[in-house]
C-alpha cells in the first residue's frame, strides 16, 4: 500500500471489530448507510451458517467524519459482535475468576485451519486464542474498509462488482454478459446469474452439509471506469497485479487468484493470449480499445484502460461437522478434529470480501498517482491526467 493505511482488530466472538483507514482525502462523502449496505451483502449467501443468523452488521463510524464528509484524517469503523452477549466469560478481558474453567477450549487442531500452527507459533495451549482471530469474522471490518473506499472509486467512475463463477463442481457463466447480468448476481444467493446452475449450486450444498462436509469454489471481481495507468512497471512493489493477487490472496482459505485468463494462458500460443488493438471511437478520449481482454485490464502492472478482471479460488472451508482424523493437544492421542457452528459454503461471501479488497487497491493506486489532501485536489490531478492522455497522441 502506497498511500492508504489499513489496521483491523477485533476477535470472532469478541466485543466488536474495528478498522482504521488512514490516508483517504478531505471531503469524500461518507455514510453509515453505504457501508452497512456491503456489510450486508457479506452476510448473505446460501450455504452459511448459524452465526450469520445472530449477526445483523451494521457500522458505527467514530473518526474521521463531520457532518458527512471525510476529514483527511484516520476513519475509525467499528463492527459491533451481537453474539458476544453469549460469549462475555470465555472473552472477558480480564482474568477469569479462580475456578472458572473454559467450556470453549479448543484442544483438538482442525486441519485445514490456523490452530495448529499458530499455538505452536504463539505458544497457547488453548487453540480458542488462534481462532478467534484467524475466523473470517475479520473480514467483516475489511468490507467496512473496502466500502469507503468505493465511495471514493465512485467519485472517478470507477465501479467494481463480482459473482460467483463456480461452486465445487457446478459452474455458472465465467463472464458477465447480457443485459440484467448484475443483478441477476445481486438477486441469487449464491451470486450466480445463471438460474439453473444456482440450483445445482444449492443442491450440492445441501448435500455437502447432509454428510458433514464443505464446499469452495470460484469467483470473478470485475473493475469498470479504470484509467489507464495504475499501478507502475518501475519495481516490483508498484505493480498493480501484484497488489491484487496479495489482497485477494489474504482473504482466509484463497488458494489461488488470476488476472484475467491467468492460468489457462500457460497452455496458449502468444497469438491466443494477447489482446490485439485497434483504433477507438474518434470522440473517445483513449484512443485505442483491445478486441479482447485477455490480460485482465493490466499490462506491465499497469492498468491499461480495460476492465480489470480478478479471479479468486476458493478451498473448502475447514470445519467439518464429519471431522477429520487429528490428535488431541491432551495427552497427544488420535482423535477427530474440533467441531463448532461453521458454515458449509462461504464461496458468494468471499466474493463481497473479494470486491471489498479490489476497491482497496485501486483506491490506493489511484491515491498513489493523483494524490490529493481535499477530493478536490485529487480530482484536478485526474482531470489534468485524462487531458493530457487525450492530447498525447495528436
Ligand atoms: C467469509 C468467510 C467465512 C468463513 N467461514 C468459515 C467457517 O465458518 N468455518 C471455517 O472453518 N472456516 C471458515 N472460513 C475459512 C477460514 O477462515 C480459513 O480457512 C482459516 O482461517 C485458515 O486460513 P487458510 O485457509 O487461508 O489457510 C471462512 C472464510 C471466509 C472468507
């Protein structure tokens, strides 16, 4: 990250999480309202579980903002934790009382998930203390983040949206296409367009969770209204691709992440994989537009004037309620991992999440090359920018 600063704190069942955005401009209009509408649709999704049912997120902003606009300084956004209400003793931040013994204690690693490794790493013999904070129940405070910064994108044009493109086996269209094709997306809870593979969706859910298991899979997140220029070919830290593949890629159980045809491009000549150009519109400000976009929008890490297209892959999520063969912290003997409430398939959520760290990246691209203390600043920057885009060629 250039420009902007991003911490989040908080624990799964803890009192709240809270994200702090450092770096945004004076005067972007910012309300409780918009965020809330991305923290919803995190929530969603078929295949979920029961804690998404106690939860109704919503976000308090308690810095940064006056009367609806940004100040330039840090925003603090807090998420507050419904079901902490049940979990005040096993979370209490002070001492537990003499006697008290953790009903919750997680003494069986789940392989798959951070327990092991990370009670190894920090040295606590209950696990509760890794999953409390490896739980993607932090993701809610990086959609929180990620919908300001939209706020922000939506100043310069920019719009980015996703679907799911594949759940396990069944796959919906890879491509958005056709009028409607968004919100087909936004009204299918498995944010797939295509009614018929969202009902094959569904149904390999409900016999994932029937016999215990999980489910992963794919999802695509497309920016429009991108300029050309974000991101930089000059180091290797400024490339744009690589900031996106390290966002999305931090999103708990992303495998994998691809820009545009990513990996199926290593089995394609360069005659089948780059994006030939030709001549614009005469009254287009960019003069030139691609017959395909192959590349995903980005060049030398550089976006190119293209829709950008990241594709994410998904693993099944760890806990099963079927567990799988693990040993037990207590006494070290063979048993079956650790079972709590989980969900069977978060593939449409990680999607949201997924868009979430898109808009992140690029607004802190578009920081980084416009710059700006005031929006007004930022906008000169850009304006000036796209003149001088057009006027290049004459
Ligand atoms: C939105 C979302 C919800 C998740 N829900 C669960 C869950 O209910 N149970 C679970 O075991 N893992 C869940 N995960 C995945 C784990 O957080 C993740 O597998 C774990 O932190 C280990 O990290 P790793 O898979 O990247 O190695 C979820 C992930 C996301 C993005």
């Amino acid at each position: 990250m250039q420009r902007l600063r991003v911490l989040t704190a908080g624990e799964s069942h803890g009192q709240r999480l809270t994200a702090i955005l450092e770096g945004m401009p004076a005067g972007l209009f910012v309300s409780a309202a918009a965020i809330d509408t991305d923290l919803g649709r995190r929530q969603v999704g078929y295949g979920r579980g029961g804690r998404m049912a106690i939860e109704a997120d919503t976000v308090a902003i308690t810095a940064g903002v006056r009367h609806g606009l940004t100040l330039g300084s840090p925003l603090c956004l807090d998420v507050s934790n419904r079901d902490w209400a049940n979990w005040q003793e096993e979370m209490s931040l002070g001492p537990p009382p003499e006697g008290w013994e953790s009903q919750q204690a997680v003494r069986v690693p789940r392989p798959g998930h951070a327990d092991l490794a990370g009670a190894a790493k920090f040295g606590h013999r209950d696990m509760r203390n890794v999953l409390e904070r490896a739980s993607a129940r932090e993701t809610a405070a990086r959609v929180a983040v990620g919908a300001v910064c939209r706020l922000l994108l939506a100043e310069f044009g920019i719009r980015v949206r996703s679907f799911v493109t594949a759940i396990s086996g069944v796959s919906g269209p890879t491509e958005p296409s056709g009028e409607g094709f968004w919100e087909a997306v936004e009204a299918s809870d498995v944010r797939c367009p295509d009614p018929d593979a969202a009902v094959q969706m569904r149904e390999a859910i409900d016999a994932a969770r029937e016999c215990g298991d999980t489910l992963g899979g794919t999802f695509a997140v497309q920016a429009t209204g991108v300029p050309p220029g974000l991101g930089s070919h000059t180091h290797w830290d400024r490339r744009l691709d690589a900031a996106l593949a390290r966002a999305l890629m931090s999103i708990p159980a992303i495998k994998a992440v691809e820009i545009g045809e990513g990996m199926a491009s290593a089995a394609q000549p360069g005659s089948q994989v780059h994006d030939p150009l030709e001549l614009a519109d005469e009254n287009d400000l960019w003069p030139f537009r691609r017959l395909t976009n192959r590349c995903g929008g980005i060049e030398g890490g550089i976006s190119n004037g293209e829709p950008l297209v990241v594709r994410a892959a998904m693993k099944p999520i760890p806990t099963l309620t079927s567990p799988l063969a693990s040993v037990s912290l207590d006494g070290l003997q063979p048993t079956e991992a650790h079972a709590e409430r989980s969900d069977v398939c978060v593939v449409p959520a990680a999607s949201v999440v997924g868009e979430a760290m898109v808009c992140l990246v690029l607004a802190d691209a578009l920081l980084a090359k416009f710059g700006g203390d005031n929006l007004m600043d930022t906008r000169a920057a850009y304006d000036a920018y796209m003149c001088r885009l057009a006027r290049l060629w004459e």
